[in-house]
C-alpha cells in the first residue's frame, strides 16, 4: 500500500513538533568537533544562535545555527529560536572570521522568525537581517545552508545565502507563518490549512520553483535510526558540495550567490 501523501499543513505539525531534532543535535552528528564561540561584541550573546567552529576529517567550517529549546526552561534560555538583533550581529561577526581564515560557513535554520520585541526593534532588528543578509551575499568562502525544521521569515532567510541551499524532506520554508498569512490576506486566522497549502512552503514546492537545491529525505522507521541516516546524508553533501566549489574563486562564489538570489527574486 503507497504512503500517503503528507498534506502542507500536516509538514507545518511535522516541522514545528518539539521533539524534532534541534540544530545542535545535528551538529554533535555531523562534525568530528564542534567549538561554539559568544558574543557579538556590542550588547551580550543571545542564545538564539550558536556560532562556532566545527571540523569534518582535516577540513575546517564555521557553524552558524539558529537553536530551539526543548523543556520551557531551554526555550526560554534559548528565546524559543527567534534571534534578536545581537545574534544576527554574532553571525556576521563570524562569517567575517571565516572569511578571514578561508572556512566554509555552514548555517542550520530552524526558527519561526526573529524576534518582534520593543527592545529587538530598539536595538536595529530590521537592520541587523538587512546587514546579516548583505555580508552573506558577498563572502568569499563557499556557504551551504541547511533547513531543517521551521524557516519562517527574514529571520530564517538572514542566514540563508548561500551558495547551496539543502532542505529537510518535512522542513518547511516560507515568508511567514501560515496562521499570519491567513489573518493578513484574508483577515480570517481559522484559514490557515488553506494558507499552507497555497504558500508553497514545503521542499518540494520550493524545489520545483528552484529556491532551494536538493531535498534531504527523511526516512520512516525509528526516530535514532532515521536521524542517523539523515545527519549522514547531510555530513556526506556538505563534503560533495565544498569539494565542488573549492575549484571556484571568490569572484565566482560570489557571482554564484548573487545571480543565484536575483533569479529567485525576479521569478525566473
């Protein structure tokens, strides 16, 4: 008997179930060694976003990953996974120091979007994504980024140029969420079933309109079981796709980057 197809709100439950494997779950998977690094140097270190240098085999990356918490006490700590201004200020910090070093830069997006509170507004929300996204855009060492459950709005996307960008078969990946879609477009938050479906937010909706690169399955079975296999593709196509682009020059990177996103953003 075939699978039933999972229908675009049932992947929103899916992405959004607080026992889904976190970024850092992925992390301790994937990379032989994982050193995480603090601060943004202005105000503290919003937890929101891990930093740190991490190492597969004698190739050395910086990790920049957006972190929920589990218990209420981690979600709280960790601000339920949506960055403030400073964590946005953390990553570039770091990409900056990637750049220097010539370490490919490895992003994990997993938050329902940055967070809309006075003192995030107060302290340059809007401008710490803007600027996030434009130090992104013209680095020049390979950027791979990898969604892996929830990517909901500039939040998610201010850590999302990349040069290839890979996607969780049940992530999903939108402008926002589909309950704030329902209540704008419609002024109706009872709607947003419906909203899912036409927001094309899953990995094959977003495949097929070529915003993202490849699709990471995810298979049925035990949930270890299954993680594994899955960290194990992604450690393997992190190593396929650096391998690829240590041939191209920064010129070329970053050529590939900025065309990669016009495209997308002129609907081509």
């Amino acid at each position: 008997m075939a699978n039933k197809k999972l229908s675009a709100w049932e992947k929103v439950e899916i992405a959004r179930n607080p026992n889904r494997k976190t970024s850092m779950d992925y992390i301790e998977e994937i990379f032989d060694e994982f050193i995480e690094l603090h601060g943004d140097r202005n105000f503290r270190d919003d937890k929101a976003i891990c930093c740190g240098l991490a190492r597969i085999g004698s190739q050395n990356y910086t990790v920049i990953a957006q972190q929920k918490g589990r218990s209420t006490k981690e979600n709280i700590q960790r601000n339920f996974g949506m960055p403030n201004p400073e964590s946005y200020r953390k990553a570039i910090r770091f990409m900056k120091q990637a750049e220097k070093f010539n370490r490919p830069v490895i992003t994990f997006i997993d938050t329902k979007g940055a967070y809309p509170g006075v003192g995030a507004e107060e302290r340059g929300q809007g401008e710490a994504i803007a600027k996030s996204m434009f130090e992104m855009l013209k680095l020049k060492v390979p950027v791979i980024a990898i969604i892996i459950g929830e990517g909901s709005s500039g939040g998610a996307l201010a850590i999302g140029v990349a040069n290839k960008v890979l996607m969780l078969e049940n992530a999903i990946y939108s402008i926002l969420s589909p309950e704030g879609y329902s209540s704008i477009l419609w002024k109706d938050g009872t709607r947003y079933k419906e909203a899912a479906e036409k927001m094309r937010l899953t990995a094959q909706d977003l495949y097929d309109l070529n915003i993202i690169d490849k699709i990471i399955k995810e298979p049925k079975g035990e949930e270890n079981e299954s993680f594994f296999k899955i960290a194990n593709n992604l450690k393997n196509e992190i190593k396929k796709s650096i391998n690829e682009m240590k041939s191209l020059n920064y010129s070329e990177l970053i050529n590939n980057r900025y065309y990669k996103f016009r495209k997308i953003g002129m609907g081509e």
